[in-house]
C-alpha cells in the first residue's frame, strides 16, 4: 500500500480549495511512481492532523488520482477529517467512482470495480 500524508505536504488544517489539492499532484505522482501500482494496490492518502475538507478539494483530488492511475485503482482515504456525507458521496459519482466508509472510518474510494473491504 503507498501512502500520502497531506499534513506533511500541507500545514492547513482545513482544506477547501482545488489548488490546495494541486499541490498533492507531485507527491503523489512520485510515490506512484516509485512505488508502482497494480490493479489490486491501494494507494492511501492520509488526512492525520487535518481538520476538515471541502468537496471542491476532494473532487479535485479525485481528478488528480485519476489522472495518475486510472479508474481501476482505490483510493484509501485515513483518517477522514469528517464523516462521510451525501456531499462526498455525490462527488465521487461525478467521477463515476463510489465511496464508502469503512468499519475504520476510513473512506474508500473505487472506480469500475470494487474489490471488496
């Protein structure tokens, strides 16, 4: 599994804009990179020591995540600043992907294909 910490990449403890989201693009990509994906890998970005996100950050996000593996990766969102909500959920949709909340309060993220818990 690779992980992103954002709180090491942003000091912010609220997120709401895309172009803060923006700034994750180079870590990511190069964790990816380095790390390498398979259809079954899960890439994790871990929201520890922030507070709260807007939908505007995490579609954008989601675009960017996208950008770098394409729709049959999951994404794993740790330590979800807040609860999963309708809001969330209807981003997701928009990217053609589902969330849910998993039994750790994390959020996963999953394109074409849900492999499961």
């Amino acid at each position: 599994m690779h992980t992103l910490r954002v709180h090491d990449v942003l000091k912010d403890k609220v997120l709401v804009s895309r172009e803060s989201a923006r700034l994750l693009e180079v870590p990511l990509e190069g964790m990816i990179a380095t790390e390498g994906t398979t259809v079954d890998s899960r890439v994790t970005v871990d929201f520890e020591g922030v507070e709260g996100i807007a939908p505007s950050f995490l579609d954008e996000l989601l675009t960017i995540f996208e950008s770098l593996v394409g729709g049959e990766q999951c994404l794993v969102i740790a330590n979800a600043p807040t609860r999963l909500s309708l809001k969330f959920e209807a981003v997701a949709r928009g990217h053609e992907m589902s969330v849910r909340a998993l039994p750790d309060g994390s959020w996963l993220v999953s394109g074409r294909r849900d492999p499961g818990p």
